[in-house]
C-alpha cells in the first residue's frame, strides 16, 4: 500500500473537530459541531452520531439515525455477500481484501468495538507482512481516534516487531511518525522529538496529520527536548521545516527568538502558540500548561548562564514582563529547584549559584562508595552465617 493509498479511516480530523467541541475554545464551537454532523451524515455514522448525541446531551434525530442505520445495514449486507463469493469462489487474496473492507467498513461509521474485532480477523486471515502492518497502522488511529493510548501503544509494539522482521522504508517512516505523535500524547517530547526529526524529509502520513502540522509538533518537541546547537543542527537549519515554517503563525518567531536570546519575543509567542496551537490540539492540550512552564524555565536558565548576577529590572525588561511577575515566577521555579540561582530582594539582584561539577562528582563518588560498603558488609555477614 503505498503513501497515496492509506485511507484516513477513521477521520482523525472528526477526532480533532470533536475535542474542539469538548474542550477547545468556546470560539471553536459552532465551527466543530457543524463539521461533525457533515462528516456523519456524509459517512452514515449512525454508531457515532449515538455517542455524539449521549456525549453532548444533544437530541437525536430519530429519522436521520434510521436513515443512517439503514444505508449502514445495506452497506454490510453487500460486504457480507462479497466475503461469501470470495470464500466459495476466490483465493485468501480476496477473502483478505473483503475482511479489511468489512473492518473499514466498521471504522469509518464509528464502531468501535466491531471495528477492532473485524480488524483482528482481518490480520488473522492476511499474510502478506505488509498488509498485516497496514492493518496495525489502522489499529493505532483508531486508538488515536478514541484517545485509547493502551490500544495504540499495543498496536505500536506489535508494528515495531514486525517491522524488524522486514518492513519496507515506507513503513518503516510511518511508524515513526505513529510512534511520534503517541509519544506526545504521553509527555514523552524527547522520544518524540528524535522521531520527528528523522522523518522530516520522508513524511508521507497525511492520513495520520497534514505536514504542517507535523512540522509544528517537531518544533514544539524539539525546542523543549534538544540541547540548543542540536536545535540549530537539526531544526533552524533543516530545509523541511523552512518550506512551511514561514506559514505557521508564531512558529518562526518562537524558534529563532530563544536561539536568538530575544528573550521578549519569545515569551510573546510562546504565549501566543499555547492559545493559537496547543490548546485547540487534541495531542498537546492535556500538557499545555506543562509544556509553558518548561519553557519558561528554559527560557530563564539560558539567560541566567550568561550571568554570574543580573539585576531584576534587567531580566524583566529581557522578558517584557514586569519585576513583579519575575519575582512570583522565579522564586516558585527556585523553590522547586528548577533553577540555580537566588534573589537578592534587598538589592533587587539575581545571582546564579551554578553547582561544581567536580564537588558534585565527588560526591556521587562517596555516595557510591557508601552503597559498595554496606553491600560487602552485608555479604561477609551471609558468608559467616
């Protein structure tokens, strides 16, 4: 199955126009609801429109559900007479390719559960070890689809061996991209980062998210997860994320303002990307406000370094912000001890108390050496037992 072929079953952008509805801004509203039910009675999403309904405390449309649980019925009668021709007629091609319908049948009109049992069947009847991972993929946007993180990360170690057996570099990429996207979802931007990285230049999973989008959680996990020359290596510098960068709102400013050291400009589109960005994604929303405080804190321990000292007027005016909110911002990350440094309120100055790195292995030397100790004493108390 090559890029072009892979079917956007089920909708992950219904997916995303449903968290609109769900949690997103208020502005989003009226725009995702409409989309939703278009997308339904375009597809006879009969099982969805259900759960749309209990979920919103919206009313049901009783003939529109049975017009739609209609065209579903007709739908599954015409699969289930083709699955019995190819069965009495045909070769384990046919039978494969009819059950993979039948499967898809079941994603795109919103059953869940009769989707991933005729997807299990499928798999189980498909040899072919491209086809088997292409049913995989399918899994894993159907957990993406109901934010169902044990199916996809099931589906995504079961892919990941398979691929060792063989997979083509196609695949091999989309994985990636798959594994990239649930690794957000988890808070993991390191492991995200480094995957979307290496398939910069081979993106091909549209079905999953436009390449714009892709482009916009490579920056977001990169510049939170990479160390700064890294950043400029493989980000600032790379050819994919220039083409688009200019199209992104924010992005640009965003990337090139923290290398930079434009510190202002930074906290201005760092707060501008959590309203515009992440809190209508349905992948970054439930880790917005942790991603925001990392960043600040990035933000902060990059200009400290520069400083052995630096009073609170001057970061203020670094960050565009007031001493004040410096002050409550800095003191919670220096209580917590995100941040090597102490404020000096009497002389209004911060100072940086970067920690030895020679004490600290010294004393990560006696520590290990303590823990050494006490398992040969107790080993020498078993041998004279």
């Amino acid at each position: 199955m090559s890029s072009e072929e892979v079917p956007k079953i089920p909708s992950i952008e219904l997916s995303q126009n449903r968290f609109l509805l769900t949690s997103g801004p208020k502005e989003t509203h009226a725009e995702a609801q409409e989309a939703i039910m278009k997308k339904i009675k375009e597809d006879h999403m009969a099982p969805f429109y259900e759960l749309i309904c209990e979920e919103q405390g919206w009313p049901v449309d009783a003939a529109l559900l049975e017009s739609m649980k209609k065209e579903n019925e007709e739908a599954l009668k015409k699969l289930d007479e083709r699955l019995k021709d190819a069965e009495e007629n045909l070769g384990e091609t046919e039978i494969s390719d009819t059950l993979l319908a039948r499967a898809e049948h079941f994603a795109k009109i919103g059953d869940k559960e009769k989707s991933l049992t005729a997807y299990r069947v499928a798999f189980e009847k498909t040899v072919a070890l491209g086809s088997r991972l292409d049913i995989l993929f399918a899994n894993i946007r159907t957990g993406f689809f109901y934010r169902d993180n044990d199916i996809v990360s099931r589906n995504i170690e079961k892919a990941r061996s398979m691929i060792e057996e063989g997979g083509d570099w196609d695949r091999r990429n989309r994985l990636k991209v798959y594994e990239g996207a649930y690794l957000m979802t988890i808070r993991n931007f390191k492991g995200a980062a480094d995957l979307f990285i290496a398939t910069l230049s081979t993106f091909t999973s549209t079905e999953l998210m436009e390449y714009k989008e892709f482009v916009t959680y490579a920056v977001l996990s990169s510049v939170l997860a990479l160390k700064r020359v890294d950043i400029k290596n493989k980000v600032i510098d790379s050819p994919e994320v220039l083409e688009v960068l200019h199209e992104i709102p924010h992005l640009e400013d965003y990337l090139r303002s923290l290398y930079a050291g434009d510190y202002s400009k930074f906290f201005v589109s760092l707060a501008a990307l959590e309203t515009s960005a992440m809190k209508r994604s349905w992948v970054l929303f439930p880790h917005y406000r942790y991603y925001v405080r990392e960043m600040r804190i990035r933000g902060y321990a990059q200009l400290l370094e520069s400083y052995r000292s630096l009073t609170m007027q001057s970061m203020a005016h670094s960050f565009g912000v007031s001493e004040e909110f410096i002050d409550r911002d800095l003191s919670k990350f220096i209580s917590a001890g995100r941040l090597n440094c102490v404020i000096d309120k009497v002389n209004g100055i911060v100072e940086t108390n970067r920690p030895d790195a020679k004490n600290a292995q010294y004393q990560q030397a006696i520590k290990q050496g303590d823990i050494l100790l006490n398992r040969v004493q107790k080993l020498s108390r078993v041998i004279n037992v």
